[in-house]
C-alpha cells in the first residue's frame, strides 16, 4: 500500500514538473524584440475587425529578463512624437497576462497572453470605456 502511494506520489510529482516547466520555458520566449504585424478591435463580443495602418508595422516592443520593457514606435510614425516609452512588465496569473508599469504614468496595466510561441505573441487588452471595447495586437520575434 504505501508503494503504490508512493508511486502515485511520485508520478504527480513528474508529471507537475513537465507541467509547469513547460510553462516556464514558454514565458522565456517574451523575452527580445517583437515587431508588431496586426492590430484589431472588437466592442464587447462583437468579431474583431483588423484595424492595422501601414504606419504600426514598424512598431517594436522588446522584453528584457530583468523585467524592462521598451516599445519603439518606428520611423513611419501614425501620431509623430517621441516615439519610445519604457517602462516594466511582469508575467501574473500563472504566466497568462503581463503587468505593465510605463515610465512616468502611474498605476499597472494588464495584457493577457492569448498566445505565445518562440516566433508570434498575442497580446489583448480592453480599453476599460463602456463600449467594452478591447485590442488584439500580433508580433513576430524579430
């Protein structure tokens, strides 16, 4: 008897370690330079509707292990300005959202991770108005 909880012990124990370390290696792909390829919109739980202008596909956001984060909004600016801000991100709620801090704003800002691969990020976020009105941005690691 206690063999076999033993043996139920220890494969809870692997399969939890495969599990999570999955996961952990997943997160590690946030990290570099992600160029922007798509924009869309929805109001509520409308479809979305693609929305990307030629001037956001030279947008870059780029990850640092130590937790920075930069956004480069490219020469081919849509509102022409200074075009960079930094700030810090966090991974939250077992690695499926990322908590913003930007440099100079207060308070934290949520993303959640609809998908990450070592190559394609997608990100959402909702804009927090009435409408409900949310963003769904694709990125390719460049």
């Amino acid at each position: 008897m206690k063999s076999t909880n033993l043996r139920s012990l220890l494969l809870v124990l692997v399969v939890a370690t495969v599990f999570f370390g999955c996961k952990k290696k997943e997160a590690r792909f946030i990290e570099g330079t992600w160029k922007r390829t798509k924009i869309e919109m929805r109001l509520g739980s409308n479809p979305w509707e693609e929305i990307t202008e030629s001037c956001n596909l030279d947008d870059t956001e780029e990850y640092t292990e130590s937790g920075n984060w930069s956004y480069y909004d490219g020469t081919n600016q849509c509102n022409p300005g200074s075009g960079i801000m930094t700030g810090t991100w966090k991974f939250a709620a077992d690695n499926t959202k990322i908590i913003y801090t930007y440099t100079g704003i207060d308070g934290e800002y949520e993303s959640t991770i609809e998908s990450i691969e070592k190559k394609k990020l997608v990100l959402t976020y909702s804009s927090g108005d009435l409408l409900g009105t949310q963003y769904k941005y694709t990125y390719e690691k460049q």
